[in-house]
C-alpha cells in the first residue's frame, strides 16, 4: 500500500507561536520581552514558595507543552492584583510595575484563538480532518492587525500572519475533507486559489474512483431529483452562535435555486441543500445517510473523515504509558501494557457498557467474594501463565513522532 505523512496541525500552531515568543531578529521584541517578564515572575512565585499565597496556581512556559504560553499568561492574569503583596524582591517589583496589563489582556486574547484551533483540532471522538484547512484560513483573517491593538501585538499578528501560510503545510486530502462538511462545502472561508485547488482535487479523486472501480449508479438512482436527499434530511431553523470559532468557517446560507445537474456527484452536493440534522451531528453519521445519492463522495469522506487532524491522542497514551512502566514495574508484558493502555483510552465507553448491561455491579460482587476466598486460592480470572516475565525491549525506531499515516487506498 502506498502511504502518506500528513503533519500533525497542533505541532504547526505551536511551533510558529514558540518561534514568535523565542526567536530573536523577527521584529517582535516587545511582545517578547513582556513574555519573558511574565515568565520572570512566574518562575520566582514558584521557587520562593510565595505560590500557596495566591487564589490561583501559576502555570509555567514549556516548549513542548501545547497552549502553555496562554496557560502561563491566563493564570499570570488570574493573580495579578495580589502580586504586589507577595512579591518582596526589589528587582521583581521593578519588573512587575515595568508590565502593561491591558497589553497582557490583548496578548492573552489573542493567543486564546490559537488554543481553540488546538483543542478542536484534537478531539478525539469526532472527525477533525476537514477542519484545518477552514481553521488556517480563520488564524490568519484573525492575524491582521487591527488599528486598536496595541503596537507589540500589530508586530506580533505581522509575522504570524505571515508565517502560517508558508510554515503550517497542508496536504490535498486537507483540501478534500473541507468539502466534505456541508455546512463549508462552499469554502466561503477560503481564498479562490485554495476552493479551486480543494474542487479540482476532489474532482480527480471521484474520477479515479470511478475508473479504477468501474462503479455505476442504477438508472433510478441517476435519475432521482435532487430534492430525494434533501426531503430526508430535517431543517435547520437556527444558525450557530456567531461568536464560536466554528460556525464563523460555516458557509452564508443562499436561498437562491439552482438548476440540478444529477449527472455529477460533486455538482448535485454543491447545488443541494443537504445538511446536518443538528450542528453536534458526526459527519461520519451525515454521510452514512447520503451513501445512496453519493455513493462516491460516501466512500472518500470513509477513508478520509477518519484521519485525525493531530496526533494528540497518541501523544496522551504515549504519556500516559510512560506512567505505567516506571522503574519499579519493568517486567509488564508488552500484551499486558496494551490492554491497560486500551482500558485507560476506553475506561468510560467500557463503564457505561458495563453498567447498561448490568455487568459491572455483578464483576464487584464476585471481587469482593474472591478476596474473602481462601489464601493461597486463585480467582475465576486469574491466568496460570506469568506474563509478566516478559520484557518489553521493543525500539520505537520512528523518529516522526509528529505525523501521522494513513493509507491512500491504493495497494
């Protein structure tokens, strides 16, 4: 099979925010020395153990924690009016009164659209492929410097603005996927260069489909009206809240008709007022109901909605299995380390399984019963096997821990 890398979207957005906060010679010295002030004070609070005197805990700046620089920032924000009764060091007084709050309030302002973009494109239990292209368009609409920003953030939007077209790389199936919400299928959002890119590559995928399956639509399927799919799906009455980051990528609703051409998939979802039964509805559940009316649209948006947009979840498991396997727990069979990691992902999915089918009340009633047993006594669901005399000495020999694969179909 022939595979492709795609960049995880969240490594892109904090990358160019620490270039911004860290590198020198991009014109953006005022907004970074009000961030290494605030960092200053941050990391004094918390090594002369004045932090229990505050309201709040006081996060700290880290590399490659995703969103730690607002995190720092927020919380700095959070305690600011009792910082001068904690801080007793001359030198830090003098930084501290050296800080324009309401330029940290802009700064913070702005770096919260960034820490959106991040949780969004990392939720876990829906599709979020079709939201980076959407989502890089909105940062940098919103990386335009307005005239009552303050003049460290005017520098600040400048480079970012410019950064993330170039730095933050996207891949054609980024393009595709934005199509494939009907609600941005129009990518009003995006400049005509990239609609036209995302149109034409989607184009040439459902050609493809067609040529390699030799997949044809029956006669009564061809001919159906286009109004077949929509007189399926409820209507909308409202629209989402304009001030959620989302529904500002969502496309102006147009009542204007437009003559169906049923002979092209892609032009019949473009002309057709198929949407969402509501705006938390899966987009995988949206497409399962249109698979009679585009049936090759249906199978794209299968092997492309599932690619998730960051590799954050990996990089939470991978956290949470360094926790498992410490120093003192070394002889963890690899077999036994995946069924706790699946557990640990899965533990309220599998605990509302449990409890709907009554299961979970009648295994803690067989546990306490076991552990009144005899000494000595192996349990119902104990193993004679030791797994754990094995080792795990497997070597992670990827070096690409920021991408993430999937395959094109091809093989």
């Amino acid at each position: 099979a022939n595979f492709i890398r795609i960049g995880c979207a969240a490594h892109f957005i904090n990358k160019i925010l620490e270039y911004s906060l860290c590198n020198s010679n991009i014109d953006c010295d005022d907004i970074q020395q009000l961030f290494k002030y605030i960092h200053n004070i941050v990391v004094y609070l918390r090594s002369c153990h004045n932090q229990s005197k505050l309201s709040k805990k006081l996060q700290i700046f880290v590399k490659t924690r995703w969103c730690s620089a607002y995190d720092m920032i927020s919380s700095f924000i959070d305690v600011y009016p009792d910082l001068n009764g904690v801080i007793s060091d001359k030198s830090r007084k003098s930084i501290l009164a050296g800080i324009d709050f309401d330029e940290t309030l802009a700064f913070a302002k702005y770096l919260k659209y960034f820490v959106d973009v991040t949780e969004l494109l990392s939720a876990e239990k829906t599709p979020t492929m079709h939201l980076v292209l959407p989502f890089k368009q909105r940062l940098i609409n919103l990386s335009k410097p307005d005239t009552n920003d303050p003049n460290s953030i005017i520098k600040l939007k400048k480079y970012i603005e410019n950064q993330i077209p170039t730095y933050w790389e996207l891949d054609d199936i980024h393009y595709m996927a934005a199509v494939l919400h009907p609600k941005m299928k129009h990518l009003q959002i995006c400049s005509n260069k990239d609609k036209k890119k995302a149109y034409d590559l989607l184009k040439k995928e459902i050609n493809k489909r067609h040529e390699n399956t030799c997949f044809y639509i029956s006669a009564h399927q061809i001919n159906a009206p286009v109004g077949s799919a929509t007189s399926l799906q409820p209507t909308l009455t409202t629209s989402p809240d304009s001030n959620d980051f989302l529904s500002e990528c969502f496309d102006q609703i147009s009542t204007a008709a437009i003559a169906p051409n049923t002979n092209d998939e892609l032009k019949r979802y473009l002309q057709s007022n198929d949407n969402l039964i509501h705006d938390d509805e899966d987009l995988l559940i949206f497409w399962k109901r249109q698979k009679v009316f585009y049936p090759t649209m249906y199978s794209i948006a299968c092997e492309i909605l599932i690619v998730p947009a960051t590799n954050t979840a990996a990089e939470r498991l991978f956290s949470a299995s360094g926790k498992t396997i410490t120093n003192t727990r070394t002889r963890l069979a690899t077999e036994k380390v995946d069924k706790l990691m699946f557990i640990k992902k899965n533990l309220l999915t599998l605990k509302e399984i449990f409890v709907k089918n009554g299961k979970l009340h009648d295994a803690h009633t067989q546990d306490n019963y076991d552990a009144t047993g005899k000494k000595g006594e192996k349990r119902s669901y104990e193993d004679d096997s030791d797994d754990d005399n094995e080792n795990d000495n497997g070597d992670d020999d990827n070096d690409d821990d920021n991408d993430i694969i999937f395959t094109d179909g091809e093989t």
